[in-house]
C-alpha cells in the first residue's frame, strides 16, 4: 500500500478536498460526458474499489498478520465501502438508500481525515480511494441512477445505525476491540472527553439524523435544488 510520508501532508489533504468539490461539480456540469463515459468510468471506480477492499483486508493479513480487534470491517465508512462495491459489481437498487445516506458520511474523512492533517502521513491510499468514492456516490445515485430520496430511510437508517452501534457495546467487550470507534469516540471524544458510550452513540446517531435529512432537503423534489445551485 502506498502511504503519503513522501509528500506534505497539506498538499495531500486539499488535494483530495478539491478533488472531491469538482468532481460533484462536474458530475452536474458535465452530464454528457458522464453518460457517454459512464460504463468505463464504473468500470475503473469497480477496479479501485477492489483493490481497495483487498488491500486492507487480504494486503494487510498478509502484511502484518489478521487481527480480530482491528481487521474487520465495522467501523462506519469502512462497511459503507465494502457495500458500495457490492453495488459496483451488482448495481443492486436495494443498496442505493443505504449509499446515499450512511455511504455519504465518507464526506467525514474528506474533511477530516482520521485526525489532524499531519496523521495524513500515516494513511494509504485505500482510506482515501473509499472516502472519495462514498463522497460523490449520493450524487451520482440522484444524477444518473434517478434516485428520489425518501424520509423514511432517513428514519430508517438511523435506528439501524442505533442498534448497530449498541450492539457493538458487548462485542467490543469480547474481543477487546473499538470498532465503530465506540471507546476512542473519534472527533466527539476529543471535544467531550470521557463520555458514557451510551451517550456518544446517541450524540453519533442524532449528528447522522441531521446529516440525512440535510441530504434528503437537497434533493427532496423532483427539480433538485442542488443542481440549480451547481448550474
């Protein structure tokens, strides 16, 4: 795997900034050239999710041996990424409101990218393949895929992620892991430190309900205001 210790860290982190802000611009802009390129460009992103999802699992196990505590895929972006290649391979309709919504919160490690910037020299292309794809992912579903969001998988998907993370309390105790990052708490751990894991996960899933219904307004009608806004 590649990591970035040979470039600036800066340079890498708003590389991948830009990148992401005019990609969704593009997708909107550039409508035909999307559509006529579309079957190779699904063909490329299928490659790179692959690759992805093999390096940091398979790569890794080979690399540095499998470790229960830490090589499975239950954290939240992770697990959006091995589902958006299932839907690369499959284009599976059942997986797009999964995508559009949980998928979306890869926008996290874009603008946050697992710590402060200078932790960028730590991280490998994988994190940034995976984080980059989920980003653009909800808008490719709206512009090319005619998905029409509904509220109800806003509710849906956010008691799901509820129950997912509270079931994850005794597993984490088991195995002695922090998956989902329910002890490390991530970015709210850092600004309200020691919190009860109950109380993160509800703080973790209310910030969720808010991001899914700030999409679900973006694109709620049939003339999507967010394209007015891009064109």
């Amino acid at each position: 795997m590649i990591y970035f210790d040979f470039v600036n860290p800066y340079f890498i982190y708003f590389f991948f900034l830009f990148l992401a802000i005019f990609t969704v611009y593009a997708m909107f802009a550039y409508q035909n050239f999307f559509k006529k390129h579309e079957k190779i460009i699904i063909f490329i992103v299928t490659v790179l999710l692959i690759w992805s999802q093999g390096m940091r699992y398979l790569g890794v196990a080979i690399k540095d041996g499998f470790d229960i505590t830490e090589n499975l895929p239950f954290y939240i972006c992770r697990f959006s990424g091995f589902v958006l290649m299932i839907y690369a391979l499959t284009g599976s309709k059942k997986l797009e409101s999964f995508l559009f919504y949980w998928g979306a919160t890869g926008l996290a490690g874009i603008l946050y990218p697992n710590g402060e910037i200078s932790n960028i020299a730590n991280l490998t292309e994988t994190f940034y393949i995976d984080h980059f794809l989920l980003t653009i992912t909800p808008f490719y579903l709206v512009v090319y895929r005619g998905y029409k969001p509904s509220f109800k998988d806003v509710v849906y998907i956010t008691v799901f992620m509820a129950l997912l993370l509270l079931m994850f309390i005794p597993v984490n105790m088991i195995l002695d892991a922090d998956y989902f990052y329910l002890t490390r708490q991530s970015i709210v751990g850092e600004i309200l430190p020691g919190l009860p894991v109950v109380v993160f996960i509800l703080i973790h899933c209310v910030t969720a309900f808010i991001f899914f219904s700030t999409y679900y307004l973006l694109f709620r009608s049939k003339n999507y205001n967010l394209v007015k806004v891009i064109k």
